[in-house]
C-alpha cells in the first residue's frame, strides 16, 4: 500500500514537473535561446520516460 501511494505522488511530482518545463521552454522560444530549448526538450523526453515506468509499475500491482 505504501508503494502505491510514493508512485501515485511521484506521478503527480512529474506532472507537475512537466508542465513547468513546457512554460520554460515556451518562454526560451519566445527569447529565441536555442541551447535553453535543447535543454529543456531532453529534460522533458527524460521526464516523460520516468513517468512512464511509474505508470507502469503502477498499473502492474
């Protein structure tokens, strides 16, 4: 049960994570910072992968 819990938060953190990111790198766009954009894309193709094997997990118990 505890597992469960410290997953459904830790989705809930990346979500929350991964929204931040897109404003970062909308607003990097917008101040026309290429290497910001860069940074930002593969933070959040990191992200997503992490919350995909949360999810994972997750659905598996």
């Amino acid at each position: 049960m505890k597992r469960k819990k410290r997953l459904e938060k830790g989705i809930e953190s990346l979500q929350k994570q991964l929204e931040i990111h897109e404003e970062k790198k909308k607003q990097a766009q917008e101040e026309n910072l290429p290497e910001l954009v860069d940074y930002y894309e593969k933070e959040l193709k990191q992200k997503q992968e992490i919350l995909r094997k949360k999810k994972e997990i997750l659905d598996k118990q």
